[in-house]
C-alpha cells in the first residue's frame, strides 16, 4: 500500500504522531493509498519552515523567481500522463478530461503566474502640485491554500501560483478525498529545483489540520476553494483575527436557453456544461432554462445526446462519463434524485447507479439524470447536489429567466445562449453572478476575475485580483 507522506521544509516526511487514512480508488471502491492525518505538530513544522525560506524567496528578483517557478510548470508537463493517470484514478474523472484539462490547466496555471509576477505594477497619484503618492505591493509571509476534490491538481496549482510568484512562503493543503497529485507535486517541486519551505504541504483532513491552518496567528491569509458551509465555517473561526480571505464557494448554476441560438452548437455544450467531470464542476449550470417555443425541440435533442456519453472505466480513452468521486457522494447525489421525484419531478433520462463489469464492478457510477417537471423553488432546485444531475424548465420572456436565474442562494455562474446581442448584454447585466459566459461555457482567459456573488464566495482569483490579494498595500506619500 503505498503512503503518501507531507512536504516541510524541501522533505518528505511523516506525520509526527503517525496517524494515516485511508485513500479509495472511486471507480473501483478500493483503498489503495493512505495519507498522513496530519496535526498542529505538523504545521508547527512547516510554519518554521515557511519563516526561515520566505524572506530569501521575497528577495529574489521577480525574473528569477518567474524562472523556478517556470520550471515547475516544465516539470509538471514533463509528468502529464502520469498526472493525469494519478488524477483520474484518486478522482475517477476520464483519463483525457484529466490530461487535457486538469493537468493542462496545472502547468498552464503555474506557467501563467510566472509570467504575471514580471508585468505586476502599481499606481501612483500626484496630488496636485503637492504631493506624490505612490503603491507598495508586498508579499504577504505566509499564506495557506486550501483546496477541494473535484479538480484537485487544477484549483490546487491555481492558489499557490499567484502566493509564490508574489513573493509568499505557502502552506498548502488539497482535499483528503483526492490528495495524489498533490503529493506528486510536491516531488515535481523537489525535482524542478523550488527553494525548500517556500511550499509546504500538509494532508489531512478539515478538523485535523484545515482548522489548525486557517486559524494560525502566523498564517495571514487564506485562500480556499471548497464548500459553502465550510466557507462560513472559516469566516467564523477566523473572525477577529484580521486575516485577508478569498472564499471560492459552491454553485447552483443557471444555463438560459433562448429560441433563436444556434441550436445544434447549444445543445453540445448545455450537455457539457451540466455533466463535465459528472457534473461536479462548481461551474456546471445545473439548472436549465428553455424557452417555450424550442422546449420540446430541445429536450428531445437534449436527451438523445446525454443518452450517448459514455460511461466506463475513467482509465479507458473513450470513456465520457466517469465515477463520483466517493461513496457518501454518491449515496448524496442519489438522495437528491430520489428527493426530485418527491417533489413531483419525472427523470427523462438517468437516475440511476450503474455496475460496469470487471474492475469496476462496485465504482461509484451514476447516470447522467435529466429532471423535468418542478418548480424553481423546491430543494433540488435551490440545493448544490454537485453532481450528474440536471433540471429542465421552460420560460416565457426574457424577464422571467432572469427572475428564475436569480432565484438562487448562490451566484457563480451563468451561461446564455442566444444570436440577438442586444438581449445577450442586457441578460448578461441582470444576471445576479460572477461569471457570465454568452454561446460558450468554461471559456477561460486566466487574466480575467474569478469567483462568486452572494452565497458562493467573497473575493475574486485570476490575474491582477489574485496577485492583489497576495499581497500587503502600502501607500507612500512624499510632499514636494
Ligand atoms: P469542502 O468544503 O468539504 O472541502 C474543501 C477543502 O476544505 C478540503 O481540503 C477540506 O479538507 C477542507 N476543509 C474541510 N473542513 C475544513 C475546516 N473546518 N477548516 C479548513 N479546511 C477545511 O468541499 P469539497 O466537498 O471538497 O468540494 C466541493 C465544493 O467545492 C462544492 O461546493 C463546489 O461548488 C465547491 N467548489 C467551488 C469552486 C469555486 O471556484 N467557487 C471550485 C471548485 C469547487
């Protein structure tokens, strides 16, 4: 059984009280590793370790800091298909979905950074004929990133990018449910040469080690992905401590479906967009928007083509469809199937857990499930199921969807398809989200503003926000 173990201070090490849990594999429900639990002892360790290598790594120059940081990216492609192979395996996404998008967008995210960090400036203001201010933006010290399940090595890469290029000294921690990647990336990081203590990773779970890092007097600001609730929870333990937050929180994404798009293109990607990585993308739209006049047309052709991904094995190149990632999840997405039909809902198509044969026998399979029949306000509407299931609902204008879109808790994202530009801009304005994507989905340009409104986070990722966010402002103001 191999032990995945922690990265302090440029090492591989063992928890210090030695506890383990246990690591399955999704799509055959087998232990097959087990990860350190790790504790305050650990992060102790690892917060020495970020002190004694963050003022070292803050004085390099941005170029030299860009160029290791450009050979971790190198390094990770170096790695690609055994990346993808470890993510599709801990996860049970499709092997391709991980290579081409997962592991892709890691070394791209790195990459990314690295670069930004050398075209990072600030202002400066003349105050009349006064006075000239001028921005200091520096690193922070240290900083935790904390990271979900569903695109591990992705939305992992994504937060300790920008703290190192701008100058942190990181303690990271991934999801318990999924930490391979991160761990492989802890020996890509050896490999390619990082400085050691600038990153230290630390596994475990929530209460084991989440708790004890985003509350550490030294850890000075957080970064985290993962769920609403959790999300509050660090809000809470964390007030009054004066700690920067950025809080990447769930979804409940709306998809509006208007008669004059271009049909066949729509129906491609309103299929991709509800069931990529089996739904569990916090950008998925889960909640589909038709209007009256193509709604019968749409959902015909909806169906036909949810009805041919193909579920299999996450390790065989033609498989579309792959595991959820854990039991519980599982037995929670299909809670929520069996809650929609309560609430008066009819499954089209799906609802139900598959059994492939052979290896996969007793993986944690779910059909792709497309609901139609319920009012926008019950639960299965409202509630982030976070998996392989969507809801279908017709409209009558354009106010109505943007009055449906809204009725949400959550504000993450948003699609709308439509040829009139006019009402593409207008809808784009109304809509109560972060992200608003027009005839595309998960379209992305890593300079552009990332996150969510109400429910579904507080701060935004990507480009000049996140470099903004890892760093401290001072302002400079010299009288003439
Ligand atoms: P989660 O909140 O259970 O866990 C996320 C991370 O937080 C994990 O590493 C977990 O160990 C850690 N954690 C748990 N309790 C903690 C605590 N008390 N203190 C500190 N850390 C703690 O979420 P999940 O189930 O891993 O991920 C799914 C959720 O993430 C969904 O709601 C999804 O929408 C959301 N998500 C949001 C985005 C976004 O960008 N907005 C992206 C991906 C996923």
């Amino acid at each position: 059984m191999q032990m995945l173990k922690n990265y302090i201070g440029g090492e591989l090490v063992d928890p210090v009280q030695g506890h383990y849990i246990d690591n399955v594999e999704p799509a055959t429900g087998q232990v097959y590793s087990q990860i350190p639990e790790s504790t305050s002892e650990d992060l102790e360790r690892a917060i020495s370790a970020a002190e004694a290598a963050q003022p070292e790594w803050a004085a390099l120059s941005l170029e030299q800091r860009a160029a290791i940081l450009t050979r971790v990216a190198d390094t990770i492609d170096d790695h690609s298909n055994e990346l993808a192979k470890a993510e599709a395996i801990d996860n049970g996404k499709p092997f391709m979905l991980a290579k081409n998008v997962d592991i892709y967008r890691s070394s791209a995210n790195i990459r990314f950074f690295a670069q930004a960090i050398t075209q990072f400036s600030s202002e400066s203001h003349a105050t009349g004929n006064d006075a000239i201010n001028y921005t200091l933006r520096d690193p922070i010290g240290i900083v935790g990133c904390i990271s979900p399940w569903n695109l591990p090595l992705y939305l992992f890469t994504w937060k300790i990018a920008p703290a190192l290029a701008a100058g942190n000294a990181v303690i990271a921690k991934p999801s318990e449910i999924t930490p391979m990647t991160a761990y492989l990336f802890s020996k890509i990081c050896i490999e390619a040469g990082l400085p050691k203590g600038v990153l230290n990773i630390l596994h475990g779970t929530g209460p084991s080690i989440g708790n004890p890092l985003t509350t550490h007097p030294k850890v000075k600001a957080i970064s985290f992905t993962g769920g609403t609730s959790t999300g509050a929870h660090i809000s809470r333990v964390t007030a009054g401590m004066f700690k920067k937050l950025s809080l990447e929180l769930g979804g409940k994404n709306p998809t509006l479906v208007f008669a004059d798009c271009d049909f066949e293109d729509t129906v491609d990607n309103v299929v991709r967009a509800a069931f990529s990585n089996q739904g569990q993308i916090c950008l998925c739209g889960s909640r589909i928007y038709i209007e009256r006049p193509i709604y019968d047309k749409f959902k015909a052709a909806f169906i036909e083509k949810v009805r041919e991904l193909k579920i299999g094995d996450p390790l065989d190149a033609d498989t579309q469809h792959g595991a959820l990632v854990s039991k519980p999840h599982m037995e929670k997405v299909l809670s929520y199937i069996e809650l929609a039909q309560e609430e008066g809902g009819t499954v089209l198509t799906g609802g139900k857990r598959v059994s492939l044969d052979g290896r996969c026998q007793n993986g944690f399979f779910v059909e792709p499930t497309v609901i139609e029949g319920l009012d926008n306000s019950c639960r299965t509407n409202q509630e982030e199921i976070f998996g392989p299931v969507c809801t279908i609902m017709p409209f009558d204008s354009d106010e109505e969807a943007v009055t449906l879109a809204n009725a949400s808790e959550y504000g993450l994202a948003s699609s709308i398809w439509t040829s009139d530009l006019k009402r593409a801009h207008r809808v784009a304005k109304q809509i109560e989200a972060g992200i608003v994507w027009v005839n595309c989905w998960l379209l992305r340009d890593l300079r552009t503003p990332f996150g969510g409104v109400k429910s579904s986070g507080v701060g935004r990722e990507g480009g000049l926000e996140a470099l903004r966010f890892f760093t401290e402002t001072k302002n400079v103001c010299i009288k003439y």
